[in-house]
C-alpha cells in the first residue's frame, strides 16, 4: 500500500538533481530506484552525492552519466551540472545565485564560483572538459589569430567571455570560459557564424589577456598595422573594403580606440579596431585624399576622389561629421559603369520577370515607380531599366541627384542646388528636351509627383522612384500629395515595391528546417511550407564565417489593371487596396516573393523575417512557386 503512494508521487514530482533527471529521461534510471538511492543518501553518516551512491547501488556506471551529460549539454546550465554531479551542494549552490543576484549578474555563475573559493578554477576547468569533452587551450603557450580577434571589439569579448582562437579545416575555434551558457555561444556567432568548434579556456588566462589585449590597443600594438605609418592604414582600410565588395566604409573613432567597419551586403561588419592615438592622423589622410580642409575640424565636411593604388581604382564619396570623440568618416564605394545588371538579372522570378518586361518596360507610356526605403536596391533597379530601355532611336534624359552610375548614350544631369541648379529648375527644362523617356530620380514632393504625371500625360514615359513601404503605400502617398486620383489611375503603369535581402553563400549552403517561432511569425503553417526547400549557410571562409555571400532582392510589383483603377477612384481604404490588389490583379506581396526566394534556397527564412514587412499572411508555397513559375 505504502510503495503505491510513494512511487506515483516520485515520478510526478519533477526530479531536482539536472543530472538524474536526464538520466530517468533517458530510461537509464527508475523513478523507484532513484527514490531508494535518496533515502539510503539521507542515512549516510559521510555526505555523499546522488549520483555516488546510484554509482555504488550499482544503478548506473561512470560512463552512462557522463554520455548522458555530452548527449543533452544544451540544456544543461553550469549550476545545475556542478550540483548534480555533487561538486556543489544545494545550498552551495543557492548561496552562489544569491551573491551573483547580490552583484547586480555583472559576473557569470563561474566567475563567483572560483572568486567565493566553492571551487578552484583548475578543478572547474578539468571537470567542464572532461564531462563536456571539449579541449583547454592554453592562452600562455599560443596566442589567439589576430586577424580573427580584431574582427569584434574587446569589450564584447569581456561581456561574452570567449575568444576566438584559430581556423582548423574551415571552422574557427572559439575558447569559451563557460561553454554551457547559451547565450555566450548565440554572442560568438553573431561575428564568427555558425561553424565554429566549442573550446574552453580557464578564466584567469581569460581575464590576463583581455587587460593585454585592451592595454597594447591602447599603448598601439594591436595590430602589425598600426606599426606602419598612416598612410599604409589609409589604404589597407580601402583595399580592404574593395576586396570584399562592401558599399560604404565606417571610421568611428570611439573613446578607448577607433573602430572601422565595413557594410557588407546592407550590415555593418567589423573590420578592425586601432588604438585611439590614429584618429587624429587618420583623419587628416583621408581630409588630404579627398580634398577636404584639414585645419577644419569643428564643422561637417563632404569630399571626394578617385583612390587610385596597386591595381585597384575606385571612386570614393566622403562624408567627415564631427562627433564627441573626434570626425567619424563614412565613404560610400561608387559603383562602376560595368556593374550595370541586365533586366533579366536583377532578381525577379520567370513569371513576374515576364510580366515586367511586357506590361511595363514595353509599355509607350506611363509612370513607372521603384519604390522602397534607402538601400533597397531601387537605384539597380532603375539603371537596370534604363539599359533595357537604352536604343539607338529612342531619347533618354535624366535629372538625378546625384549621377551614381553613368550610362552611354543617354543625357544624365546631377542635380546641384548650391549653384541653383534644383530639381524645380531641372524638371521644367527637361521636356523641351524632346525625350521619349524622362528619368526622374526622385519624387520628394507634390511638385515632383506632379510633374511626373504631367509629362507622362502628353506621352512620354517615366521612370521614377519613391520612398514607401509597399506598392499600395505608393499609391496611397500620391493620392495623399492631393494628386487627382483619375490622374493616379490613367498614368501609373506600373508600381514596384523592393528590398534587399541577403544571399546565402553556395559554398556552405545546408538544409534548414524553419522553427515553430518562425513559421509563427511569418504567419504559416507547416502545411503552408509543403514542397519549400529551405537553407541556411553554415560559415566558411568563402564567406567570412557570415553564411552570406551577395543580396538578391524581393520584389512586389503591381500593375495597376482595371479593378485597381475602379478601387483607387473610389478611393478604397489602403487594406481594401491590398486585398483587391493580391485577388484580382495577379499582385505577390513582398513578403510572398522573399518567402519563395527562401523556398528555393536563394535566402534564408532570417532574412525574410528581418528586411520584408509583414502585413498580409502569405499563400502557400506550392501555389506561390506556381504564379511565379519558380
Ligand atoms: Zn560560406
């Protein structure tokens, strides 16, 4: 009678020992046998552990306990692990927590553990490694890759208390001080991705080489370029960026070092840290490159120039703003004529691409917009066009602000308001021009709205581009400039709606299945994901460790069909739009087209979820891929 009541009770109440409970998961223990081993603990004069006397009850072996431990270490919290194994006692344990809750959490479980004496940091060491079978590297004997370590800023090691170590076969090798805090293992890959091999590391070496490693920043060694004059940092700065295709260049000069990075497909990454003492030379060479007054250092200044060195030749815009701790300097990377994409190549899939070219492109005349936030591409997009629409026999001017890339044949204009040269100006020229296809760069205000349509009403077309969220939202901001909406309806012909998402590296590419919390937040089902073939890049050198390599944009385009005039003089709400917009006129959302990009394994579900709103739940995959012909 009395065993019946204890052995329900012992198996429903959740097992406290993290150790024990993994192994009564794993069948390896009885709930019964684990509650015998508990009372015969509790009758011993010599304290010993749970797991000792399971061990000497001969329920389980040495072996078991530790592949239990290798097998489920993700879920297993340093605390948990010492307690169960009986190295920390319940109320070792407890006091630990509180002292760490005492300090604010500013110091992790291990830190307090070696700091409070409860146990010394070689015994921590040697237990996490052998339960663990990760390997120690040894800080005293070999020094971490420098080019690895000044690729994150010293303090987000201290924070995160790992260091990267080397590169073996393909994956970096990363030291961590406590190998079971998830967190740490997320922080390290946010900069090294996701192929990295766990390592450990004692704290004290930690702790030593992070003050050397913060003080050579600050005294000037970080680095074997900081040996070399500025001149040489100037240009490996550059050299670099061109080498690895990045857009624009940061140069932050912080209050203990300057920091560099470069945007790579549309995220800033890390380049390199320099001591704090460059700055100010650094500054000046970049001021003397560009043309910009180097004695000025209270105001913002632009500049620009060709950079011209060791095959390399680029032209570079400069933009000095003056912060607290010195001039921060961002240069933008400009784009070269040759990189102009074909239209066939900028991205869109089989169906929509036909779509474009017939009803948009070919169309005589018409408002064509490119709409979507900076950096969305929309400047690719419409050069792209341009090429496509480039003929011996047909007139193309344009009023830009400024020329990015320049194009053959074609007469292209920068706008230059300090000479007066303004857009007003620009635009009330550009028709005596005689052009049959006018290309305004930006429609800002009402007047430029306006203009646009006024010059595609007496037939010509234009190209133009626009700053809103989606399609709809382009249609609604001009009719929200108080722009007729017969005008809207009969001259916009086509309204496309983009973003730039990052392309995944082929080198590394795998198989992924989307999570629970993913599906939920682009709003499907697994059932809506039948037939999708995701990926994600597990980080290789190819691509830096990002799993990324190139963007590749989703588009959402609407041609505004006869229902869609209807709705808009009838001024429709913005949701009514949409709706009508994806059931009658053919329309796939921007979020529908990065979720077949992700699909076919050209992006990765992240990136859908990170860069495409999300205002209408997609179709599923299956009939996306069979609109779209993908
Ligand atoms: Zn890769």
């Amino acid at each position: 009678m009395s065993t019946q009541q204890n052995a329900p009770l012992a198996e429903s109440v959740e097992e406290r020992n993290a150790v024990v409970r993994l192994l009564l998961h794993a069948e390896v223990l009885t709930a019964e046998q684990v509650c015998y081993a508990r009372r015969v603990a509790a009758k011993l004069y010599v304290q010993r552990s749970l797991c000792d006397v399971l061990i000497e009850l001969g329920y389980v072996t040495r072996e078991q306990i530790h592949q239990a431990v290798q097998e489920n270490q993700e879920k297993l919290r340093l605390g948990e692990l010492l307690n169960g194994l009986g190295y920390l006692s319940d109320e070792e344990l407890a006091r630990a927590l509180k002292i760490q809750a005492r300090e604010d959490r500013r110091f992790k479980l291990g830190e307090i553990l070696i700091q409070h004496k409860f146990l010394s940091e070689d015994k921590l060491t040697e237990i996490l490694a052998l339960q663990l079978g990760l390997p120690i590297l040894d800080l005293t004997t070999h020094d971490p890759d420098v080019q690895l370590v000044t690729r994150c800023p010293l303090d987000y090691y201290g924070q995160h208390r790992f260091i990267p170590f080397d590169v073996q076969e393909g994956a970096i090798r990363i030291a961590f001080v406590d190998p079971l805090d998830a967190r740490c293992l997320e922080a390290a890959k946010v900069y090294f991705g996701q192929n990295i091999i766990r390592c450990m590391v004692r704290n004290s070496h930690f702790d030593d080489w992070l003050i050397k490693a913060k003080d050579n920043a600050q005294t000037g060694v970080v680095s074997e370029d900081t040996r070399h004059n500025v001149v040489d940092i100037a240009n490996t700065i550059i050299l670099n960026a061109v080498q690895r295709d990045a857009s624009d260049i940061h140069v932050e000069p912080m209050v203990d070092r300057v920091r560099v990075r470069f945007r790579q497909d549309g995220v800033l990454v890390p380049f390199r840290d320099y001591p704090v003492a460059v700055c100010a030379p650094l500054t000046s060479r970049f001021k003397i490159m560009c043309g910009a007054d180097i004695a000025e250092k209270r105001r913002h200044q632009d500049g620009r120039l060709i950079f011209n060195h060791m095959n390399v030749q680029i032209d570079l815009r400069m933009s000095f703003y003056v912060t607290v701790y010195g001039e921060q300097i961002v240069m933008r990377l400009l784009k070269n004529q040759e990189e102009l994409l074909p239209v066939s190549e900028i991205g869109m899939l089989p169906n929509m691409l036909e779509r474009f070219m017939l009803d948009a492109l070919d169309a005589p005349s018409g408002v064509m917009m490119i709409t979507g936030p900076t950096g969305s591409g929309k400047s690719t997009t419409v050069y792209s066009s341009i090429n496509y629409l480039n003929r011996p026999e047909v007139s193309i001017i344009t009023a830009e602000d400024p020329v990015e890339y320049k194009v053959r044949g074609i007469g292209q204009c920068s706008i230059n308001p300090a000479i007066g040269l303004t857009f007003e100006e620009t635009l009330k020229h550009i028709v005596r021009q005689d052009p049959d296809i006018v290309v305004v760069g930006e429609v800002r205000d009402s007047f430029s709205a306006e203009m646009c349509i006024q010059t595609a009403l007496t037939g010509h077309k234009v190209l133009t581009t626009f700053h809103t969220e989606d399609s709809i939202g382009c249609l609604v901001r001009l009719l929200d400039m108080d722009i007729e909406p017969f005008l809207v309806s009969s001259t916009v012909s086509c309204i496309i709606a983009q973003r730039l998402m990052r392309r995944i590296c082929q080198k590394c590419a795998m198989p992924h299945q989307p999570d629970l919390i993913q599906l939920r937040r682009l709003g499907c089902t697994y059932g809506d994901l039948l037939g999708a073939e995701f990926q994600i890049g597990k980080g290789c050198p190819a691509c830096n460790f990002t799993g990324y390599k190139g963007r590749l944009a989703a588009f959402e385009m609407l041609i505004p069909e006869v229902y869609i005039r209807d709705a808009v003089l009838a001024r429709k709400t913005t949701h009514e739009l949409r709706e009508i917009s994806i059931s009658k006129a053919g329309m796939i959302t921007l979020l529908e087209d990065g979720l077949v990009k992700a699909a076919i394994g050209k992006t990765t579900v992240d990136e859908v979820l990170r860069t495409l709103p999300r205002v209408h739940k997609p179709r599923p995959v299956h009939e996306l891929r069979r609109i779209l012909g993908a």
